[in-house]
C-alpha cells in the first residue's frame, strides 16, 4: 500500500508557533528555560504571543525559579522547557 500526503504549502507556519499557540491556549505566562538551537523556535513564537521567556544558566534554576513564581503568585501557570 502506498500513501501519498499532500503537504499545504500556503501555511506560512512552523512548529514553534504551533506550540506556543497550545501553550497559550493552556493558560501558560511564563517559559522557564536553558536556550538552546533546539527550542529557540519554540521561544521565539511564544515571545511574539505575549508568553514571558526566562533564560537561566542551568535547568535546576529553571526549574527553582519556576517554582518561585507559582508559589508566590498561586498560579501554576509557567512551562519549563
């Protein structure tokens, strides 16, 4: 069996901006990362939509600072990546 895909080329989307639409539509204010090539699309797109980046210099930080602010804010709306 052979499956064929068409791919529609009048998108001018890509995937970065796909999640960051999921991520704000899940209610997310912040990001809490370690930048990287891999996800920079992703923060990009999210930065564009309103979604706060918070660059760290280690992953443990990410993940502290993330908890900092659900704790003191009482939302958890925050993502770490």
């Amino acid at each position: 069996m052979v499956l064929y895909l068409q791919v529609d080329t009048g998108l001018n989307r890509h995937g970065g901006e796909l999640v960051a639409d999921t991520l704000k539509a899940h209610g997310v204010k912040f990001i809490f990362t370690l930048t990287g090539g891999h996800i920079s699309p992703i923060l990009v797109a999210s930065e564009k939509i309103g979604i706060r980046v918070v660059d760290t210099r280690h992953e443990v930080t990410a993940v502290f600072a993330a908890d900092a602010v659900a704790r003191l804010t009482g939302k958890k709306v925050y993502c770490v990546l």
